[in-house]
C-alpha cells in the first residue's frame, strides 16, 4: 500500500516534469531572500518556513531519479528516494505550510517558481491519497453538479426567484431581473454560493443597465488547490460549456482570487483553445464602469477610514491592483494603503485552500500575524478585499487578533455609495467555514 502511494506520487512527478518545473527545480541560488518574502518566516521565522527549504524536499526527490551522482551517490549532492513518511511531510508542508501566494517567486533573484513546486507535491499527494479530505470532497461535488444540474437547478431556480425580490425591494424597482443562463446574454457573471456574491452584483448590473445572466455554477475551483489537474479542469468545464452553449461575450467572475486566477489564467492552458468569449474578474467590469462614469458614486457614503487587501491572485497572478484602488477612491473618503500592497502585498494566510481546513486553524491564525499587523498600522475601520477566502481569512484574524474592522466586498462599498432607496445587503461572510464549493 505504502509502496502504491509512493509509485503513484512519483508517477505524478514524471508527468508534470516540464521544463518550467525542471527549470524551478535546479535553479535555485540558494542566497536565502525568499526567507523574509514569506508570511510564515515572518510570522515565525524557522528553517521549515523558509521557501528554498520547503522546495529542497522535491528536489531531493528530483536528484534521486534525475541527476547521474544523485543516482549513485546520493548523499553527495543531498539526493533522497521518496518514502511514504517524506510524502505524507511533503503534503503537510505543502498544503499546510505555503498558500501558493507568489510572493518568493517575486522577489526571488533568478525567479524561482517555488509555488509551482508546491503545487506539485499537492498533485502528489492527492493522488497518492494523502491530500486533505475535506478539499477533495469539496472538488468532487462541484463536478458531481456539472455532471447533473437537474438535481440542483430547480431549487437554485426557485432561490434566485426570491432574491430578484430582494433585489427590486433594494434597487427601489419593480422592472430590475435576475434572469439564468439567458441564452445571447452579453455577460455571464460566475458567482460564488451565497447571496452576498449575487446581490450586491445585480444592483450595480441593474443600475448601469448590463445585458447579464447568472451562471447556475460556482466559481470556486478546489480542484486547483488539490494541484489536480483533471479535477480542475472538470469544474472549469462547466462554465466554459455554460458560456459556450448561451453564446455570451464576456464571462465575469466573482470577488475571487483563485476563481479568477484559475479561470482566467490556467484554463486556457488546461484546453489548449482560445475560447469564443472575454473572460476577467468583475473587479475590472466595476473598474470598468467608474472610469466610464456609469455609476452615480457618492464617497460621503462610506466616510470611515478604509483600506484595501490585495488578493494574491488577484495581484501578483492576475494584475489586478489598480483597479480595485480605481473603485475605492470613487466610493470612499478616506482610503488609506497598506504597507507593503499591491504586487507586494502580503498574504492574509487562508489561501490555498487553507480557511477550508479547520485542523490547521491555529497555524493559519499565526501565518496571517503580518497582515494583522499591516491592516492594524493603517488605522482603518473597514477592510476591503475582492476575494472570498481572503474576506473569511480577514474576519478570523480581526476575531483573533481584536482588530476591531469590519471586512466587506468591493461590490458591498459600490451598493452602499450608490445611495440606493432601500439597502438590503448581507455583509461578507465571517464564520471559518468556506460558504464556497
Ligand atoms: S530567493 Fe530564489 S534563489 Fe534565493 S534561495 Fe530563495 S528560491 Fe533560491
Ligand atoms: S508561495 Fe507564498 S506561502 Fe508559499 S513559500 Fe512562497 S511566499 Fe511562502
């Protein structure tokens, strides 16, 4: 058995060994910066928080196969054949100790894709059967949706029919529509489970006339933080199929880093296609909209001092940072940065899947002290962030650490500037538990 997991994980290895991942496997300076790049060092600063170390551990398992000396001589060039204990401390490390938040790689002189290789032990250890259960459940009910959505489209159906009251009750209009998978729809917007990913979206949708409508699936991608790439692309399928099928022009995904980055980013990769529509965040589209000047914005509506989380994905991956910052000016008073931010913004410490693993809430608790620290510095009252991990990461460490903020989705900031008639918007969730799948 112990055998079959460890040949299983190898076998990964061999598959995903590119030249992008040969290239992060033997480069490495080893100079040591990437130590203070990372909010695990920082928080506590060990050998195993180093990100070079975390990736030595799959380098040494590259020597054993792929280096002549490391072949023979394996103690010479620090090579080590897998066992089942390195595996199962690979996988702990992996999706335990690193968020895949890109920051190494950033300030890596050579460029090291440390997170790549992190990714790679995840997609090890999934199929070896050592990933965490509570991911792989998640991943699997999303494709179960995709492979039947009768089972669940009737009652989405009849939810979606009680929040468009909810939205003509707030938007002060008898005429505003949340309409699903209207076929010749100009937009489709993926948004996450939940009606606070759904409402505050439609209002600024009603309010700037957008010709939308809603996909029946989630665009959360858990498959991605199992670094399995099968099961992530099958969940990608759904909405690309969904798109595909409406002939809409532009898919709009939710306030959310993964969802985004794996959307946008990796699945045209996975299918090897350009695809016949635009796919970006809907940070950009609300950015989109202010510049154009088609949302009646009043900044006196949030007058409290805030500041702006930059989602990992949404930043470094996606390079989505000004845009955010485009929306924030036009419907706050008061907004005040962090320090570092943008591209070199810290994790909160729940990405990766991270804020859907109860057993390790006490090490993401410590993990996400630097962003406490950054956000308490500002001084600021609300927390903005366009990611939903990172918002339920942010609402446990103001819970943690007694920040005293309130955290919100952009989409909540614009609804609340546009002064409408009468306001009925679930805030961000708080609670541990991810409301995504
Ligand atoms: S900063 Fe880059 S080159 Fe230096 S130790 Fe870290 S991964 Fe290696
Ligand atoms: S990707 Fe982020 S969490 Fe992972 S090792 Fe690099 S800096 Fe640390």
């Amino acid at each position: 058995m112990a055998d079959k997991a460890v040949a299983t994980a190898l076998e990964v290895l061999e598959k995903q060994l590119n030249r992008p991942l040969a290239t992060a496997i033997e480069v490495c300076a080893r100079c040591g910066i990437c130590a203070e790049t990372c909010h695990y060092y920082v928080s506590e600063p060990k050998l195993e928080h180093v990100p070079a170390y975390r990736a030595e551990q799959l380098r040494k398992v590259y020597r054993s196969k792929h280096d002549f000396i490391g072949r023979f001589f394996p103690q010479w060039v620090s090579a080590q054949e897998l066992d089942e204990n390195m595996l199962e401390r690979m996988a702990e490390m992996a999706f335990s100790q690193c968020t895949l938040c890109r920051r190494c790689t950033f300030n890596c002189p050579m460029g090291v894709d440390t997170p790549l290789m992190m990714r790679v032990i995840r997609g090890m250890a999934t199929a070896a059967g050592k990933a965490p259960e509570i991911l792989e459940m998640l991943a699997d009910a999303a494709i179960e949706k995709g492979r039947d959505p009768s089972m669940f489209k009737g009652l989405f159906l009849e939810q979606i029919a009680e929040m468009e009251k909810e939205l003509q009750a707030m938007v002060g209009d008898s005429s505003a529509r949340i309409t699903v998978e209207r076929p010749g729809a100009r937009v489709l917007y993926v948004a996450l489970a939940g009606a606070h990913t759904i409402l505050p979206p439609a209002a600024i949708f009603h309010a700037v006339q957008e010709d939308w409508t809603l996909s029946i699936y989630e665009a959360a991608n858990y498959g991605v933080f199992l670094g399995d790439t099968a099961r992530a692309k099958e969940i990608a399928k759904r909405i690309i199929d969904e798109a595909k099928q409406l002939k809409v022009q532009e898919v709009i995904v939710a306030e959310c880093g993964h969802a985004c980055a794996s959307l946008v980013w990796d699945s045209p990769t996975w299918f090897g296609e350009t695809f016949p529509f635009r796919m970006r965040s809907i940070v950009e589209l609300f950015a989109e909209y202010v510049e154009q000047g088609r949302l009646k914005l009043d900044p006196s509506a949030n007058p409290e001092p805030i500041t702006y989380h930059d989602s990992c994905n949404l930043a470094r991956t996606s390079g989505i940072y000004r845009e955010p910052r485009t929306i924030l000016k036009a419907v706050a008073q008061n907004f005040r940065e962090m320090t570092p931010n943008g591209l070199e913004n810290y994790c909160c410490g729940g990405g990766g899947g991270l804020v859907a693993l109860p057993e390790y809430d006490e090490r993401r608790m410590a993990a996400g002290r630097p962003k406490a620290e950054q956000i308490r510095r500002t001084g600021a009252k609300i927390v903005a962030a366009a990611c939903e991990n990172c918002r339920l990461q942010l609402g446990d460490l103001n819970n943690h650490y007694e920040l005293n903020v309130e955290v919100t989705a952009l989409a909540d900031l614009i609804v609340k500037a546009m002064r409408l008639p009468k306001r009925q918007v679930e805030t961000a969730p708080k609670a541990t538990v991810p409301a995504v799948s």
